[in-house]
C-alpha cells in the first residue's frame, strides 16, 4: 500500500484497534496487519508517535505493565477517544460511500 493512503487514516485506524481490546504497541501492529489481510503492515516507527500524539490529546490513556519479564506500556481508549473513534467512523463511512458512488458512476 502506498504510505500515502495512510496519512489522515492512522488514527482511525489506531482508535479502532484499540475499541474494547488495550494492548501494547506491537499487538496494535500485529492487530492492524491481521484485520487488514497485510494491507497494514506498518513498521513500529510509524504507530508510536501516533500513540504518544493520540494519548496527548486525550483520546488514549496508558500504563506500565509488566508480562513475561519485559516492560510494556499498555493503551486504552478514553471516553473522549470512543467517541472520537465514533465520530470519525462515521465521517470514514460517508467517505467511503461517496467514492464507491463515483467510482460506480465513472463505470457505468
């Protein structure tokens, strides 16, 4: 995928993942490239400052953990980041629908 079709969507993306499910930031990319079919397979580089931008701002929350002798910071979603990961869903689907539209239109 070219990187550029990701810009404006990581965060999306990122707030998706993290729905009902906190993990550490390598679960985060492993979850991404599963649910993708390895459309999203980021490198570690491109998700943390994204996780450290999205925790700033509120929308995710983290904290130390430690599991299997290794230190982990684990992040979660706020309430301001559910309905964050809500509304930029819905402005994702109507997105979506109007390129399927003209998509449809330049076909026929």
């Amino acid at each position: 995928m070219n990187p550029e079709s990701l810009k404006g969507h990581l965060d999306l993306l990122l707030l998706a993942a993290l729905d009902g499910r906190p993990a550490h930031g390598y679960a985060v990319l492993e979850r991404l490239r599963t649910q993708s079919r390895g459309t999203f397979d980021l490198p570690e580089g491109t998700i943390y400052p994204a996780l450290h931008r999205l925790e700033e701002a509120g929308l995710l929350a983290s904290q130390w953990s430690d599991a299997s002798g290794r230190r982990r910071r684990i992040y979660q979603l706020t309430a301001r980041g559910r309905r964050a990961l809500e509304k930029r869903s819905a402005e994702w689907e109507a997105f979506a629908r109007g390129v399927e539209s003209v998509l449809q239109r330049g076909a026929s």
